[in-house]
C-alpha cells in the first residue's frame, strides 16, 4: 500500500554499497524504516532527503515487511544545525533519545510536533543544550519514569526547601528527606525551570538564557537520573560527555 507522510529522518544505516534503511517519525505512522533503494549514490533522488535531520515529505509503500520510500522531497534541511558541530551532536542526541523509547508504528502526534520543534530550535541557534533538557524532561514521561516535581513524594506537602531522590522517584521535603542518604541538593532556580520543562509548550517558546552553573546542575542530575532507571546506552550522549570535557565552561 501507498502512503505519502510529511516525516523527519530519524536516522540511517547503509545496505550494501549503494542502498540505506532509512528511519522516519512521521505524525501519521510514528517511526517506521524503510528501504532507499541507491540512496548512497550522490546522483540518486532520494541522496538528499535521506540524510538525517531532514524533514521531507515522503511517498513510501508499506507492507508486512520492510516498505521503501519511492519518492521524497525536502520541507526543511535545518542547514544551520548542519554547520555546526555542536548543534549537530545535540540533534544526534535527541534522535536517538527519541528512537530508543518509541516502538515502530505507533502514531504519536505530540512526539513528531515535540522532535520537529526541538530540531527548529536547535537550527535556529537557540541554546541546544536546553532544548536537550526540554526534550529528556519530556522524554520521561515515555519512558515511564516521570519524577513527581509538584511536591514531596513521600508526605505530599508543597512547602520547601526540596532535594532531588534519584531512589524516591522526586522531590522530598526536610523532614522527609533522610528516607534517601543519597539525595541530591537542588537549587531553587534548577527546580523552577525543571518544572518549567515539563510543561512548557516548544512551539511558544521565547528566549533561552540558563547560567552555567544551573546548566551543570540540571544536567547531571538528569543524565544520572537516565543512567539509574532507563536502562538506555546512548552512543550520543557518550559523545556529548566527551564534549563538555572540552569546554572549560561546561564543568
């Protein structure tokens, strides 16, 4: 069966010398992979709208097994997320975030309009770092492991100061924050823009500005949250790491 979708590559993999399965979110289909027959080939039709970050529009056959895309234009190749190499590592994350917590064929609107976003953000040069934040704070809904944000976990109250339980799944008040040795202290401001990320809307977004040191604090509770309850390897997010090493004001 036909089907023409409007879809970003998710990502790729080459099939022998001159072919690639090509990975799309689509809002109708949700992630599906398809074959690109020549794709490899520079002169191939669908060389260019196969390469990843790309939001096409795409007419593929679908069957039981693996469909193939006969045909593909470009919408938007997000050129300046291309350029730089640090937009680029960021994107590659967030695909890959999205890739590993969604099942193939199964339509989530929310979730393609949450990825296209993002990549407009990313390519639009506001900070990538906290649209990654963004997008993992969402992400965690999916991936079951939401942290309960609104208050404390244990006795409900709404009352701070908070601190952060990897082990309690949330906040935890004063009194009750001894049932986790481990907890993590939080800055007011972290926790503000935490909530913030939850519910915010990408397509309202407005400008972006988040002091290092939040950046580093939000960050590495975030990535040890991930590490602690998803089970998930990220090869990008271990490029990131690597990253941020580099960067004085990053650590």
């Amino acid at each position: 069966m036909l089907q023409k979708a409007e879809g970003l590559v998710l990502r790729t993999v080459d099939y022998g010398e001159t072919n690639k399965i090509v990975t799309l979110f689509t809002r109708e289909t949700g992630k599906i992979a398809l074959f690109a027959s020549g794709a490899k080939k520079t002169r191939s039709r669908l060389a260019s709208v196969t390469q990843p970050f790309t939001y096409g529009s795409y007419l593929f056959y679908v069957g039981k097994g693996l469909g193939s895309i006969r045909q593909g234009e470009i919408i938007d190749s997000f050129r300046n997320l291309r350029a730089d190499f640090f937009r680029t590592a960021y994107a590659a994350y967030v695909s890959e975030l999205l890739d590993q917590l969604t099942e193939e064929r199964s339509p989530n609107p929310f979730l393609f309009e949450l990825f296209f976003q993002t990549l407009h953000y990313i390519d639009d040069e506001v900070d990538p770092e906290v649209l990654a934040f963004i997008f993992e704070v969402k992400m965690l809904e999916v991936a079951g492991i939401r942290p309960n944000l609104d208050g404390c976990i244990r006795c409900g109250t709404h009352t701070g100061p908070f601190v952060f339980s990897i082990k309690e799944g949330g906040l935890l008040c004063t009194t009750c924050k001894a049932a986790d040795p481990h907890h993590r202290e939080m800055s007011e401001t972290s926790l503000k823009l935490l909530q913030l990320f939850t519910r915010i809307d990408l397509a309202r977004l407005g400008k972006v500005s988040v002091k290092a040191e939040t950046k580093r604090e939000i960050r590495n509770l975030l990535r040890d949250y991930y590490d602690e309850l998803s089970g998930l390897k990220l090869k990008s997010r271990r490029f990131l790491d690597q990253l941020d090493q580099l960067d004085p004001g990053s650590s």
